[in-house]
C-alpha cells in the first residue's frame, strides 16, 4: 500500500460583493468563516475580514495596500502551492470573481494545476450600483436589454481598441474602471451613435455610506467628474435609466445619508450604535473615548449596600451602573431579593 497522502485543500473564488460588507453571499460567507488562508483584493470590503476563522491567514493583494500589488503570477502560484498542502484558500475578490476580476484566470490556473476550485459568484458593482443610485438597469418603459462592458481591454492596448457599437446599441450601458477613461468612453459611445444627450450617471463607491453619485449626459459628464475631482473606483451607467433616479434613490434619501458620525462609546458598547446609525444611512466612525472601568473604591457602595433599608428609590443612570452594581451584588454575596424593600 502507498502512504496515505494529504488531502488537498480546495480554493474558493468568492465575491465579496460591491462595497457594503453585508452584501456578500451566506455561501460566500460561510467560507470565510472556515478558511485557513484568505487573499483579499483591495477593493473586497475591509469589513470582511473580520468574518475570517481568528486563527486564518490574511494575504492582502490590491494595490490599495502602499506595497505593490502582487503579481497575478504570485498569487496563482500561493493559492495552488497552499491548496496543494491541504489548506483550504478563499481568494476574496471585489463584486463578483469572473466580471472584470481575472477570476476566470486564476479558475483556468487552478485547473491547469489540477487543485480543486470552486466560484462563489458575488454582487457586481454595476448592479449594487444601480441599486443604491435608484437607476434600475431594465425597465420595460426604458430598456430592455443592457451591456457591462470595460475601456481596459488589455495589456498594451488602448480604448481605441474597443468596439463601441454593441454598448451604444444596448438599452443600458455599464462601463467599470470608467474614471480615468472617461472623456475616450463617453466621446467613443457618441461616435458609435448614442446621442449626447443620453443621461449618465457616474457613481462612486456603491453601497458604501460615502457614496458619490454625479449625473449629466453623454455629452457633459467627463466635464462634471473632472471639475468635481472624482476619483476612482467609479462605475459609469449610461441610458434611459438614468432618469428614474431622481423618483427612486431611495439611498440618498435615508435620513442620515451622507452624514459621518463619530461614536465615542466604549468599544464594547459602540456596535449596537453603529449599527443603528448605518440603518438610517450614517458614515460611522469608532473612536472610543470612554474606558469602563471599575471604581477604585467599592467603600461607597458597599457602605449603602450594608444599609439598604435606608433607601426608598435606586435609581441608575446608565446600563453601566446596572450592570456594575448587580456584579458587586453577587461578589458580596447579597441576595437580590433584599432590594425588594425599597
Ligand atoms: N469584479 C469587480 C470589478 C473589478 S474591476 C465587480 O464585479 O464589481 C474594478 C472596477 O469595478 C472599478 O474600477 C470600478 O469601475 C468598479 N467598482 C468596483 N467596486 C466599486 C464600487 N464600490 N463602486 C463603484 N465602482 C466599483
């Protein structure tokens, strides 16, 4: 008989989804949950990796993090080599793996390797987009069929190189990495025939509470970005669509939207806040600038505590005070019914 080999570990392609860490697949997350390794793109929301096992490994990849971006190279060879020491891999990726993302790529290395993959599709940036901008891609009214399309076509080549009549020609047109190309995009879609004055609409950031939407036409867009300095990541839509938004932006229309709020809680108690403030559309911001902590003298309380039938009414005045003084409560030994008095 052989010896036993190791059994290979299986690398999962997961999309992250466009921004909003809550926008990623229950499958998605359960991976997550269970990886040994995780290679995260930058543009994979950096709430995310606090879903991640404690005890994984965190690779970050994209460019956003100073250091060069790894090569797509080196992160084939890291995601085959773990795979192949029974690890088991979540290359984390922004929106979903195979739409722009080189997922397909890596799929094809990872099968050239024989290493086990699977791809856990994601929420692209062009539907969270349209989603939080209230620019539904199809509409029967408005557009019937729509195109996700990129000006990078590849190593060397430039956006004369790309074939504008199927996005002039399609109800909707979606262009990613549309921010540094903007004026070529847009002069290239009036070339092939959309009018100029076809709305459009550049949005920055989708989902996430700092999200930017900037809308103009065909024509005046790229001189509306330039003036407004936006940068990337933005996704630009361009159609009919465009003008429900002022009916059915319904995520700039949350009462705090567009609202950074700093919460200063003690970091044990800001989650519930936060959460609640990001409910109502608020950019929130921890900075704890309150510790807890226990008094440095029991003297005072114990002293009441000892003389209870002294008092007629307890009052507290914060979930801190309750929580202290039932604590001291049981450490002394009193029983809790002796309150019952008062
Ligand atoms: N796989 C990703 C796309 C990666 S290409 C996806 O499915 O969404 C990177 C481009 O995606 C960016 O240049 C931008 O055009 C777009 N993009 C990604 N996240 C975005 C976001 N939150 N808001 C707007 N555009 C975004």
């Amino acid at each position: 008989m052989t010896a036993r080999r190791r059994q290979a570990g299986t690398v999962y392609l997961v999309g992250a989804g466009p921004g909003d860490p809550a926008l990623i697949t229950v499958r998605g997350r359960d991976l997550l949950a269970r990886a040994d390794l995780v290679i995260c793109d930058a543009l994979a929301p950096g709430a995310l990796r606090r879903e991640a096992r404690p005890g994984a490994t965190i690779v970050e990849v994209g460019p956003a993090h100073g250091r060069r971006a790894l090569e797509q190279a080196s992160i084939n060879r890291l995601m085959i080599a773990r795979a192949r020491r029974g690890l088991n891999v979540v290359r984390l990726k922004g929106g979903d793996p195979c739409i722009f993302g080189r997922g397909g790529e890596e799929a094809e290395a990872l099968a050239t390797a024989g290493v086990r993959f699977e791809i856990v599709p994601g929420v692209t940036s062009a539907l969270g987009a349209a989603a939080t901008a209230g620019i539904p891609l199809t509409h029967r009214r408005h557009a019937s069929s729509v195109v996700l399309a990129t000006a990078h076509v590849g190593r060397g080549k430039d956006a004369s190189a790309v074939d504008w009549k199927p996005l002039a020609g399609a109800g909707s047109a979606v262009v990613y990495m549309a921010v540094g190309r903007l004026e070529e995009i847009t002069a290239g879609l009036a070339a092939a025939g959309r009018s100029p004055t076809t709305p459009a609409a550049l949005v920055r950031w989708a989902t996430r509470p700092d999200q930017e939407v900037l809308v103009g036409t065909l024509g005046s867009l790229a001189g509306l970005a330039r003036r407004a300095g936006l940068g990337p990541p933005a996704i630009l839509i361009v159609g009919d669509v465009v003008r429900l938004r002022p009916r059915l932006d319904w995520f700039g229309r949350r009462p705090l939207a567009g609202r950074t709020v700093v919460v200063t809680r003690a970091r044990e108690q800001s989650a519930s806040l936060s959460a609640l403030l990001e409910e109502d559309g608020a950019r929130v911001l921890e900075a704890p600038a309150i510790e807890i902590v226990p008094p440095t003298s029991w003297a005072p309380l114990d002293r009441a505590l000892a003389a209870l039938d002294r008092f007629n009414i307890l009052i507290f005045t914060s979930v801190n005070g309750v929580a202290r003084f039932f604590g001291r409560l049981e450490d002394r030994r009193i029983d809790i019914r002796d309150l019952a008095g008062l």
